[in-house]
C-alpha cells in the first residue's frame, strides 16, 4: 500500500515493498551480517527472550535484512507475516511439524517434488507422523476418504515439479477448511507473479525461494508465508496454538498473537529449537533477485510457450506437457489460477525414450544438463536418473513422471537460440 492508500500493482511491489529506508538511511537493504545485537540492560534482554517485546537479538531469531526481505514476500502472496528458511526443504518441514505431530496425521497429493515427496514418506514418518498420498486430480469425495479424526493439514503444489500438474487450490481448500483444517501449498514454480494461492483459499504458501524468487542460482532458501486467515482457535484440533507453552512460561500463541500465531510459533518455537534460519547475505540476493522477478517470470512463460508450440509441431517429440498449450489437460485450471501464465518449465519425452532422452540431453549446447530449476539460464534434467532417482517405477508412476521424462527449464536467452539449440540436439538422434 503506498500512501495515497491505493494498492500497488505486483510489479511494483517486486521492487518497492520490503526495506523502506527511512531519512538518511541506504537507499538499498543493507546485509547486517552480525549473528547478534546489542542492548543497554540485560532486563531488555529477558523481555525479548519471554517475547514480551520485540526486536532482533540472535540473527537465527531475526535479523533486519532477513526481515526485511520477509516483508518483501508476505507483501507480494498477501499474507500477514512469513519466515525464511535455509532452503525449501526446511520451509516444508517447518511448515508442517508447527501444527502436526507424533500421531497425527496429513494429507499430501502425491504429484510433489521429489525432496518433499521423500521428507513426507520416509522422514515426517519416522516422526510419528502418517501420511496418505492422494492425487492431484482427486474430486471432493477423493480428498473426503483420505481424513481422519487426527488429521492435521492439507499440502499440495499449486504447480507440481515435475509434473506441471495445476492444483484446484479452491476446491482442495473448500475439503480441508470443512474439516477444520489448513491448506498448505508450495508455489514455488509460479510464483506470486501468475498465482497467489491465498486469494484463493490457501492458508499457508511456501517456497523454495532458491528457484525463480531468487531466479540467479546464487542463494539455496525457502519461506514460509502465513495468510492469517485460518482460525486454529475455532478449529480446536491445534494444541500446540491454543495451549500454555511453557518454554515461554505459559503462553498461548492464539492469545497473544491473533492472527500471527502460526507464523510467530514457527520463528520462536521451530526456528529457535531447529535453527534452520538463512544467511543475512543469502536474504540480501534474494531480495535482488525478487526486485526483476516480475520481468523475469513474464519472460521465461513468453518463452516457454514458443518453446512448447514448436516441440509440440515436431515430429521427433512423442509428447508435451505445458499447462499454456490448449491440448493440456490442465489448460482451464491454469487459466483460473494462472491467467498470466504458469512458470518456464517444460516436461516433454522424445520418440526413443530414455535413450534418446539421454543422447538428446548430452547434445545441448546452450541448455546446461544441471540439478536445477527455474533458474534465468536455460537447464535441463533427467528425474527419473537424478531428483527422483530413489523411486520405484511404481512410484514414478504415481507421482507421473515417466522414464522418458526430460525436464526443460527456459531461460529468458532469446527464445530463438534456444529453438536452435533444441533442434540441433534432436537432428544428433
Ligand atoms: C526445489 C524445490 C523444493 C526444495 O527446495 P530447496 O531450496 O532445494 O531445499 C521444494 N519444493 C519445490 C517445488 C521445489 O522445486
């Protein structure tokens, strides 16, 4: 919101939300990279250690780079408050262990990233907590069977790596807010610039922000982001929100909190006991990168869909998927929930299969053969040999991802050199 109390577009917030320098203060978000922050009193000191004020004292706590740039995020997916992570991989963990535990049970669709899909079956396991997989295309009553008494949580990709399924955020919220329980999303691959999860029902949105936010392949990050709209005192199933936690002496993050409470407990709770808090200097290049996110994200979907098209019209590919084609079966709900489009990412198989998967992939001149995604240079990757690699076929199959399967992130190079490099890699079959 800018003073004249008119919404700003997205764009605009790419750039200007976040550090609002003050009178004399940088123009550009300083990195303070000091672990800690020193006070007049040690009785400040235990104020903020009972949380009774607020202020930075311990960078894996807060930090005013880190907060700055969570400011920056929570502004541009329209939530209340967010929290950064050292990587994706710790935002979905903490993302669900706030609000589940030993016993409890979740709900995932099963078309995730490998590293989520991996963290849910095995790991979130050994923790004592269950998981069911459903799929991403399941209707009402499917997400209905898959509940129970102690079910915590709904997660999902609102584009699904490597699948590019599109997730009915409106319809997986409708089911689990019926049941009392939150919708978690990872909107990694589109992004706030084609989707904003909340506005339609989400309640809380991670990231792994070392794909497009950041957008350089500089600084491995995640984040998660609190809508403040779910109601966990309502729901009553959310002890660890609505009960004394004693090593605050006895608060109650529903009470003291509002609407925070979720976003709050997972800093001073989860991030204070597990420490995964980002470097300041990691925050400061994501926040660079997230300043031309809207150009970017506009460019690499330009790209993709040219890219698509022409693979779509060669004869040498046996199949494409790209939400942005009118033949995919996701076409419609792209266009509902990613109306400016979905994200650079391509999956396609070539005539010959995994051979001529792998022949192909050697043959790139431009595209670079690297475990990477959504980066501004053009990639490429295998899953069923890389990321996915610990799947059975069975499991592969599950989570879509045939053995033929090649991965195409576009980069904003000029769409026409990558055709090339496309074309001169398919002639070498
Ligand atoms: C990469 C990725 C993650 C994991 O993020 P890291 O930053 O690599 O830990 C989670 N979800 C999705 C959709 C991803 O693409």
């Amino acid at each position: 919101m800018n003073n004249n109390n008119r919404e700003w577009h997205i764009y605009t917030k790419c750039i200007q939300e976040g550090w609002k320098p003050k009178n004399g203060e940088p123009r550009v978000l300083p990195i303070v990279q000091s672990t800690t922050f020193k006070y007049e009193s040690s009785e400040t000191m235990g104020d903020l250690f009972d949380l009774k004020i607020s202020g930075d004292f311990y960078t894996r706590l807060s930090n005013p780079t880190t907060n700055a740039v969570e400011a920056k995020i929570a502004a541009l997916e329209g939530g209340i408050g967010a929290l950064l992570t050292s990587s994706g991989q710790a935002a979905s963990l903490m993302s669900v262990i706030n609000i589940a535990q030993s016993g409890d049970h979740i709900i995932s669709t099963a078309e995730i990233y490998g590293g989520t899909f991996n963290l849910f079956e095995k790991t979130i396991r050994q923790m004592g907590i269950d998981v069911t997989f459903i799929s991403v295309d399941s209707d009402e009553k499917e997400i209905e069977a898959a509940f129970r008494p102690n079910t915590k949580l709904v997660f999902a990709e609102t584009l699904s790596n490597p699948g590019l399924c599109v997730l009915d955020i409106e319809l997986f919220a409708k089911v689990a807010h019926k049941h009392g329980v939150p919708l978690i999303v990872d909107n990694t691959f589109p992004t706030p610039i084609n989707c904003r999860p909340i506005e339609f029902g989400a309640d809380i949105v991670v990231h792994s922000t070392s794909k497009y936010l950041d957008g350089h392949a500089t600084a491995l990050g995640g984040v998660i982001v609190d809508s403040g709209n779910f109601d966990w005192a309502a729901s009553g199933k959310f002890p660890g929100l609505t009960t004394p936690d004693e090593t605050y002496h006895g608060l109650i993050y529903t009470e003291s909190f509002g609407r925070v409470a979720y976003i709050t407990k997972c800093r001073t709770h989860l991030m204070r006991d597990l420490g995964a808090a980002p470097s300041p200097t990691n925050a400061f290049y994501l926040s660079q990168g997230i300043d031309t996110l809207h150009l970017r994200m506009e460019r690499h979907c330009y790209n993709a869909q040219r890219i698509a098209e022409f693979l779509e019209n060669d004869g040498r590919i046996a199949w494409v998927n790209y939400p942005g084609l009118k033949s995919n079966k996701y076409y419609d709900l792209a266009k509902k929930y990613m109306p400016n489009g979905t994200s650079g990412v391509i999956s396609f198989g070539i005539k010959g299969g995994r051979k001529a998967a792998t022949r192909f992939m050697d043959s790139l001149k431009l595209a670079a053969v690297v475990t990477h995604v959504a980066d501004l240079r053009t990639c490429v990757l295998h899953p069923a040999s890389t990321t996915h690699r610990q799947l059975s076929d069975e499991q592969l199959e599950a989570v879509g991802i045939t053995p033929d399967l090649i991965r195409f992130s576009v980069g904003i190079e000029h769409v026409d050199d990558i055709i090339a490099d496309i074309d001169q890699a398919l002639s070498n079959l």
